[in-house]
C-alpha cells in the first residue's frame, strides 16, 4: 500500500493584503519568518530521513500563508529548492496553499513549470456574508473563478473550509460543501473556527460579539460536511488544526479545538448510524462486525458509543470483519443469547 507523506514548509502571511478576522499564522504554525534555502533543505531532509522506506508518495508542501501573493523572486527560490528533489524522484509533487484572488494564469504559469502538482485555496466559506464579516477581502466569485483556472491547467484542486465564523450556519455550511464539490475540488479540509491570541475575532469574542461553535456543535456539522464530501468523492485531507506548541500554551483563546477532532466526528457519523437503526436483535449480548478500518470509530472516540449501546444491552463486542465495506456492520447475537 503506498503510504503519503508531506513535507510542511510553513511561509507565514507577508504576503496578505489583509488580515482575516481568525487568522493569527505565526501562532497557528509556530513559524514567522520564512525559511531561508538552507533552512528549507535541512528541514527536508530531516523529513526524508524519518520516513519509514517503502512505497511512499512524499509532497513538499508550503502552507501558511498567501503563497502566490509573495514575491515572484521568493516563490521561485522556494519551488526551485523543492523542484530538485521532484527532478531527483525524491518527493513525488510539490503542494501549496494560497488565496483565490491570488491566482491568474500567469502565476499558475509559475507555479508549472517549477513542478507544483496541487494546488489549495483558502475558500473558507462561499456564503457572501460570511466571508464579508470574516474581513477575506474576496467573494465566492473568486474562489470560482480561481478553481475554474486552475483545473483548466490541470492541478489538482484543494479547496479549504472553515466552519463557525461570524454568520455562519448549518445550512451556509453545507452550501459551502456543496458549491465546493460543484467547482471540482478533489480535496478538502475542515477547519472549525477558532479564537486565537492576538486576532480581530479574540476582540469581538472578549466583546461579546462572536460566539464560537461548542465542540459539540463543530462535531456535529462536521460530521454532515463529511458525508457530503464523501459521497462526492472529495478526498477530506484534514479535520481539525494540527496540535502546535503555540496553540496549546497561549495561542487559544477560546472555540472547538480538541486534538482528537478527528476520532469524535468519526465517533459521531457511527453514533448516528447506530442511532438509525431499528433492527436490533431481541437479545442482551451483541456482536457488531464492521470494516476493520472502522471498529475504532465505531467503539469510538474513549468508547463512547460502546458505553451507549451499554446501557441498552449487557454485553457488546466490536469484531473487525474484512467481508464487511464501508460502514456497513452485521449484528449478531453472542452465542449465550438466549432469544
Ligand atoms: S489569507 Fe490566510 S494567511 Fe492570509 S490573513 Fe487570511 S487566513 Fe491568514
């Protein structure tokens, strides 16, 4: 099986014309300053040398910020650098992230001929008032347009989304999802909002005026946002920030972080799959057989579902069962079931 790796390369928003209202980078990715070359060739061989040899697919990937808004000079030094250890079959594909009322075709031109395979935008929300309260400083259009440009040069698209800002709802949620997946993305990630130290949103917060989502709350639309994806053949690449030194001391002020966001969504889609069901057997000890990818998301995150379905029959039993697909399960009574 071929296992995926990337090589992050943090580029913190110089390149911004604008602050989002969320957005604090230097304390989300713990770097704020960029990388000089020779920073960057150490760090990726750092990487490559940790990884485990085998069938690997490895991206360089430069995230953080605006990437096609920084000087043409920089991108260039900075895709040259990993371009190499595409030309070496080193690393597979080069991957950034960017804004979409950063990219023309002439930067995507760049971007080209210097290796770059996939290509992500911050698209955060496609609800028009929504981006305008979180201060973007682009429309929906834009992300359209953007993504239209950039599979008709034939990158891979990732389009980012982010839950919970000012003005968002359920329903302006999963008409993001929608209008993500009608604009061909083949990846996503789903990032609850947070309030982070020195932001807009920690003032309006400390006001009173920006709410975050409960964790519950950001589980639950998450686990919608999921499905659709899913169903689509979207590739979900990340729920949750990524745990940082900066975020855990003091970056956090307040919002649905859990380092495990993952696990309780998953917890959640099973739940609501095990909820639905009406055709229990009329017994107190129960086997469930699912996909063994899926039995730790069934029991799920510390258990939970297991000690649910506890208090509504005696005994349960999670057995990982390979005839079984997708989150599909059997249910069987255990031997010493008397009905
Ligand atoms: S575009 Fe991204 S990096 Fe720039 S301010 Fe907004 S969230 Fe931060």
């Amino acid at each position: 099986m071929v296992k995926h790796y990337n090589i992050p390369i943090f580029l913190p928003e110089l390149a911004c014309p604008f602050r989002c209202s969320y957005c604090n980078q230097a304390t989300i990715s713990g770097q704020s300053h960029i990388p000089s070359e020779s920073e960057m060739i150490a760090l990726i061989e750092r990487n490559l040398n940790s990884f485990p040899k085998g069938n690997n697919h490895i991206e360089i990937a430069f995230f953080g910020g605006n990437f096609t808004g920084l000087p043409t000079r920089i991108q260039r030094n900075a895709l040259q650098v990993a371009k190499k250890y595409v030309c070496n079959n080193q690393v597979q594909g080069i991957r950034l992230s960017t804004r979409p009322d950063y990219v023309d075709s002439e930067k995507l031109l760049l971007l080209k001929e210097n290796g770059v395979t996939t290509i992500e935008l911050g698209a955060q929300s496609l609800d028009e008032e929504v981006l305008l309260r979180c201060g973007r400083g682009h429309t929906a259009a834009d992300v359209h347009q953007a993504s239209a440009l950039i599979k008709a040069e034939g990158f891979s698209l990732g389009l980012q989304m982010m839950i919970g800002l000012a003005g968002d709802t359920l329903s302006r949620a999963l008409q993001t999802a929608h209008q993500i997946i009608e604009a061909g993305a083949d990846e996503t990630r789903i990032y609850p909002c947070l309030v982070i130290r020195g932001t807009e949103l920690e003032q309006a917060f400390l006001k009173g005026s920006y709410i975050p989502l409960s964790l519950d709350e950001a589980v639950a639309w998450t686990a919608q946002l999921v499905l659709l994806f899913e169903k689509a053949g979207v590739k979900i690449i990340r729920l949750g920030l990524h745990p940082s030194e900066e975020l855990n001391n003091e970056g956090l002020i307040a919002g649905p972080y859990h380092p495990s966001f993952k696990e309780l969504v998953m917890t959640k889609i099973w739940k609501n799959i095990l909820l639905a069901n009406n055709e229990w057997p009329g017994c107190s000890e129960l086997q469930i057989e699912i996909a063994p990818k899926e039995r730790n998301f069934c029991i799920g995150f510390e258990a939970t579902n297991k000690k649910w379905l506890l208090t509504r029959f005696k005994n349960i039993r999670f057995i990982a069962n390979d005839a079984v697909s997708d989150r599909n399960f059997l249910l069987k009574p255990i031997l010493s079931c008397s009905s």
